[in-house]
C-alpha cells in the first residue's frame, strides 16, 4: 500500500509541471494570453499514449523486471527533462520551453501506463479499492507538489530554482520503484507479438455495442469543466489576486475539496449507480463553472474566491469519480492496461487539444462569458447519457475490473 501511494506522488507530479504551474511562470514573465492558452497542446502525449501501451506490454527492460523496469526509465528521464527547465526562460525561448514540455509529458504519460499496470499486478482483487485510494491521494499530493509548493516558492526564490527543486523531488518515485517488489516473479507471460499487444486489446473494445458513441461521451462530458480549469490560474491572477492567494485557495485548498469530492462521490456511487451520478455530478460542475462567472463579475473577493475554487473542486472531484468508474467498467480485465489508455486518453483530449483555444476565447470574449460558454459546453456530454442503457447491455460488471486513477487523467488543474 506504501508503495502504491508513493508511485500515486510520482506519478502526479510532473501533470501540472507543464500545465497550471508552467502557465503562473508565463504569466509572472508576459507571455500574452492566447500563447499561455496554446500551451496545453505539450499535453498531447496524454492523449495519445494508447499508441504505444503495447510496446510497454511486450518488451521487457534488462533489469527490475518488465514494470519496475519501465517506471526506473521514464521516472529517471522525466527527472532530467524537468531539470533542464533551470537552462530555459519562456519569454526568451518558448519554442524550447514547449519542446522540454512535450517531453515531460511523453515521458510522464509512459510513467502513468506502467504504474496503473504495475498496481494492478502488485495488489490482489481484495486490496483493489484500497490500493486505487491510496493512488489517487498520493496523486493528489504530487500535484500539491508540482501545484501550490511550487506557487509558494515562486514568490520567494526565481522560477528556476523552483524547476530544479520539483526535479529532485521525482527521486520519491525512483526510491520507491527500486525498492518496491516485483509482482510477476516470470508467472505472468507477456505477449508473444507485438500483433499480440496491440491488435487484440482494440477488436475487443470495438466489437461492443455503442464503442463509438462511447468514445464521444468521454470526450465531450467534462469539455467545458476542463477548458474552464485551463484559464483558471490566468485568471485568478489577472483579477488582482497574488500568486501566495492562488496557492493557498486554488492549489492547497482547492486540492483538498477535490479529494473530497472525490470520496462525497464515491459514496454517491454507491447508493445512486454510475448512470444517476454521471448526471448529477456532470449538471454540478456545469454549475461550478457558472460560478466562476459570478466572481468575473463581482471582482477580486476572496471570500468569493474560496467559495467559488471549492465548488468547482468538489464538483470536479466527484465528477471524475464517477467518470473513472464508468471507464473502468467498459474495461475487459484481460486488456485493462490498454484498453484503459485508449479511453483515459479520450478523457485527456479535452485537456490538451479542445482547450487550447481557451486563450483566444477568453480574449475575445470576456471572463464572465467565456465562463458561461464553457458552462454550456456540459450540454452535449449529458445528452449522451440518454444512450447509457444501450451501452452497458455488453458491460462487464463493475466489480470485476480496476478502477485506476489514471495519472494526467484527473484532469483538472485548478
């Protein structure tokens, strides 16, 4: 259980090293808005890591067996990459700064795949709900790292010297990964051929009824939620807060409500089901996001601000409480590794690529509307949850399979 929690640390803190965090140092250094909001396109590795799941399935690294061996190599390089952001400043060079962003990602994304699967194997079907708990907090806790600490420091010692310190703090994963036990022990073949690895995770997924369907569902239910959550920080600086008041509301605070969301939503869960929850929660972060409007309008109060951060946080914790149940419940156990990388990343898609206009957006056309656009952004998603029956006539039971935290896949970032 250790071990999971600490891999959870690791793994959750590289996410907002390139996105909330990255964001603050533009800001703090000019950057304009729409160069800011294009940023979340060096996310794209999380989105698409699907692509190469199976070669981290197939290939078996020469030394700490097929998982440790892959998490030793990514979390190492994902170390290095966050140090070289010492050498870089993003005015001066933002071409170089989005080149060591898109690598950070990479790496980190190749780090989430190997952990989920490694937890997986560690834990017993017992130990499933415990261990994916503790993940999630410790993931919680990275970003605290990455998110709020970084803040605090920023306001006492240049950004750089901030970069280098969120680099050594990776060591936590390196330790725990050389020193954490090997699940497989030879008892688990991996597959023959890469044919093997690939090819059948995906017919399995597309035979079901309603795959496409499903897919646009993860795409579009939390759209407005994370294209909101993209310009947060931008404008909570904007508005005239300073960077300690982000830290505090936005990235300590904030966190906190986010985790209680997310067990408020795990309650929830069992006493409503997937279906009943994908609606309440999607309807209250659509309500979250209206909030921020309300503080566009009403100007830099921070009773208002803690009160609107918290609302968009537990709601955002306990939509993706539900969200990552009812991904894990299209999951076939023989699969889970893959098929969970290909709809996590559709989670992500939003996050990196459908957000990143949210800059050009906010420009043109305000905070106040900007945020209630992508408050009705929500709409389509819930639509798609008319066809929820027809989707789980060939679900396998929710009981049978994993529920991973899904490392960038916790998507918000305020």
């Amino acid at each position: 259980m250790l071990v999971t929690f600490f891999l959870g640390i690791s793994s959750g803190i590289p996410l907002l090293v390139t996105g909330s965090t990255l964001q603050a140092w533009m800001t703090d250094e000019k950057v304009n808005l729409a160069v800011i909001g294009m940023f979340s396109l060096v996310g794209l590795p999380y989105t698409v890591k699907f692509l190469w799941a199976p070669v981290l399935d197939r290939y078996v690294p020469p030394f700490l067996g097929r998982r440790r061996g892959w998490m030793l190599i990514s979390q190492i390089l994902v170390m290095l990459v966050i140090g070289a952001f010492y050498l870089v400043r993003p005015a001066e060079s933002p071409l170089i700064v989005a080149f060591l962003a898109v690598l950070v990602s990479f790496f980190s994304a190749s780090q989430d795949v190997v952990i989920d699967a490694y937890r997986r194997e560690l834990l017993s079907d017992e130990e499933m709900g415990l261990g994916s708990s503790l993940a999630v907090n410790g993931y919680r806790i990275g970003m605290l790292i990455s998110g709020a600490f970084a803040l605090f420091l920023a306001d006492r010692i240049p950004w750089h010297y901030v970069y280098l310190l969120l680099a050594i703090s990776l060591l936590i994963g390196i330790i725990t990964t050389c020193l954490a036990p090997n699940p497989d022990d030879g008892q688990i073949i991996p597959p023959q051929s890469l044919r093997e690895a690939v090819i059948d995770p995906f017919t399995d997924y597309f035979k079901r009824r309603g795959a496409f369907e499903i897919l646009a569902f993860i795409l579009l239910y939390k759209i407005g939620d994370v294209m909101a959550a993209n310009m947060t920080v931008p404008f909570i600086l904007k508005i005239g807060f300073t960077k300690t008041e982000l830290a505090l509301v936005a990235k300590t605070f904030g966190i906190f409500a986010t985790i209680a969301g997310g067990l408020v939503g795990g309650l929830l869960l069992l006493r409503v089901g997937i279906h009943k929850a994908l609606w309440i929660f999607g309807i209250l972060q659509a309500g979250s996001t209206l909030a921020f409007s309300v503080l566009a309008s009403m100007g830099a109060y921070y009773s208002v601000l803690v009160a609107t951060v918290t609302f968009e946080n537990l709601t955002s914790g306990m939509g993706t409480s539900a969200f990552i149940a009812f991904m894990a419940s299209l999951c076939n156990k023989r699969f889970t590794a893959t098929q969970y990388a290909l709809l996590s990343s559709f989670m992500g898609i939003p996050r990196v690529i459908v957000s990143s206009p949210a800059g050009f957006l906010a420009e043109s056309m305000g905070w106040v509307y900007f945020f209630i656009f992508c408050a009705l952004l929500a709409i389509p998603g819930l639509a798609f949850l008319l066809r929820y029956r027809a989707w789980q006539e060939e679900s396998f039971p929710l009981s049978k399979v994993t529920v991973s935290h899904g490392d960038s896949n916790l998507p918000s970032e305020s």
